[in-house]
C-alpha cells in the first residue's frame, strides 16, 4: 500500500523533555535524504512555549520539528481517565489521537521518546504495511496478565506504523477511549486499548524496529542475532537515566545525551 503523505510522531512532557531529545537528534543524524523530514512533537499545552528551545538543542537542519497538542486530548484528560502508571505519563495517551490531529496525513510513523536511533531510517520510512497498523510483537507475557489470554498476539506500541484513513473511517478514537473508561487503568493502559481494538487487524514489524533494551539482559543471543537494530527501546524501568545499566545501549544513549547536554 502506498501513502503519499507520512510524518514521524512522537509524544512527550516536561519530564521527558531533555530525554526526548535523544531520539529526535539521533534521527536526524541517522536521515540522507534531501527532503526535509516533519517531525511532529506530541505535548501538553504548557510545552507548547518550549518548541523554540527544543529545536535549538536539536540542531538539525534536516528536521522539520513542530509542537502540537491535540483538542481531543486535552478533552480525555478532562475526563479524568487518562491514567498514569509508573513511568507511563498521561501525555502517553496523546498518541490514541493520531487520526484527528493529523487530519491531513494518511500515514504516522510513531516513536517513543525513550528510544535511541542508531542507522540510516531508510528501511522505516520506506516501509510498506497493509494492515492498519504495524508494530513489534512484545514478549512480556502482557497478553495474560491484561486479557488472560496465553495466546494472545500484543504488541508494543513504543514503535509503530500506523494507516491514519483506517483510523478515522473507524472511529477508532471513540473506541479507544470507551476501553480504557470500561476497563483502566490497567498496567499500560492506551497500549492495552490499541491492543484490544486492534486485535486481529495488525501485522509485526521487525524487530529491528523497536529491539526493547531489556530483553539483552534476558537473552545472551539477542545481541549476536541483531548486532545492528534500527531503534533500541529503552522500555520500562530500564531507562538510560537510571541507574540500570545494559550493556551497549546504555553508554550509547547517554553518549548522545552528553553531547546534547554537556555537564
């Protein structure tokens, strides 16, 4: 399936607005092309007056970076079920809203804010899904621990690609927020609503797409069977910042983090 208009999102807020900056400065480094690239940064409005200064840390000219707050979040977290969960802020739910806040693109390449990008995005821009979405299969047991189901097919949404025209002609929002109403908060509340909702209807990306950083404690092969992946997610308690430690990937998003914020 071809789409003629695609834009990178990813979503964040001012506890995250230092971290954010790895992911984004690294994806410029990591873009040839000649084209800029839109960049569009998911936050709260009170982030909205930091656009210049993120932009200015970032220092890529081949970026096209904008601010944005979507309407109808601003509506969901009025609601009051916007939940947060350890590291999973409120703002994480900003990305339910792709469909109407990009009203204007029919395809969203989506990427967390605590990831690091390490080559060339070629191979994701490039990439042709038709489903309408496509995303990393997780290998947590999340499916039994939020549907009790042991084989369930869940997905991480820290990575994904998403068909924005399937998004709006389904209503997919409305669905979204009346899950997460009947059923939050769960352990990762708009990851299990995406879940749900697209049950059935979403394809895997590589795992290269989005390697979650923790696994390689885990498994002594990871490392040696993808030496080389696209984006590395720094997924839950295992953040950079902290005081966990994976071998590699750690000393390498805080060498770019050090760069962008020199002590």
């Amino acid at each position: 399936m071809k789409y003629n208009k695609t834009l990178i999102v990813t979503s964040f807020d001012e506890k995250y607005f230092d971290y954010a900056c790895v992911p984004i400065k690294t994806l410029g480094m990591n873009y040839s092309r000649s084209e800029k690239l839109k960049v569009c940064c998911l936050v709260p409005e009170n982030l909205q007056e930091r656009e210049s200064e993120f932009i200015k840390i970032i220092n890529q000219e081949n970026l096209d970076i904008n601010f944005i707050t979507s309407e109808k979040y601003i509506e969901f977290t009025e609601s009051g079920y916007a939940f947060e969960k350890e590291y999973i802020t409120k703002n994480m739910h900003h990305r339910l809203f792709l469909g109407s806040t990009f009203s204007k693109y029919d395809k969203v390449i989506y990427i967390d804010p605590d990831t690091i990008i390490l080559r060339d995005v070629a191979p994701l821009l490039d990439y042709e899904i038709s489903s309408p979405i496509s995303a990393v299969v997780e290998y947590t047991g999340m499916s039994f621990r939020t549907f009790n189901e042991k084989d369930y097919p869940y997905f991480n949404n820290g990575v994904f690609i998403a068909n924005l025209d399937y998004w709006r002609k389904e209503n997919l929002e409305n669905q979204f927020v009346e899950w997460i109403k009947e059923n939050g908060p769960t352990e990762c509340p708009e990851q299990d609503a995406m879940n749900f909702v697209f049950r059935n209807k979403w394809a895997p990306l590589p795992l290269t797409f989005n390697l979650l950083a923790f696994k390689l404690m885990e498994d002594s092969k990871l490392a040696e069977n993808y030496p080389e992946p696209l984006i590395v997610h720094f997924v839950g308690n295992y953040k950079p910042w902290n005081d966990k430690h994976i071998p590699i990937w750690t000393d390498r998003w805080l060498s770019e983090y050090r760069k962008l914020f020199p002590q």
